[in-house]
C-alpha cells in the first residue's frame, strides 16, 4: 500500500517538489534502488535511471 501511495503521490497529484523528493528517498530506501544518473530511452529522451534489485 505504501507504494501504492507513492506512486500516486509522484504521478497523480500537484505536490511540492520537496513532497516529490522525500517521496522519491523513502522508496529507494524501502526498496534498495539505485540511480544510474540521467539515461536516454530509444527516442533520445532524458530521463532518471533507476536499478531494481531482483530477488
């Protein structure tokens, strides 16, 4: 549920941007993901990358 929340929290709604990185904190810390730094998808989009760790 709780990332569930902050999904919605990040996607849905108009929150401050210090709302948005605690957010963004709390769930790399629940889950252990890691930045790559800034990415390029295959259209040439920037964007954050981000590791999930598989168990």
């Amino acid at each position: 549920m709780l990332f569930t929340h902050s999904w919605t929290l990040l996607t849905e709604l108009p929150v401050p941007l210090a709302v948005r990185v605690t957010t963004l904190r709390m769930v790399a810390d629940l889950l252990g993901l890691t930045s790559k730094g800034t990415l390029r998808d295959a259209k040439g989009r920037a964007g954050a990358g981000t590791v999930i760790p598989t168990r």
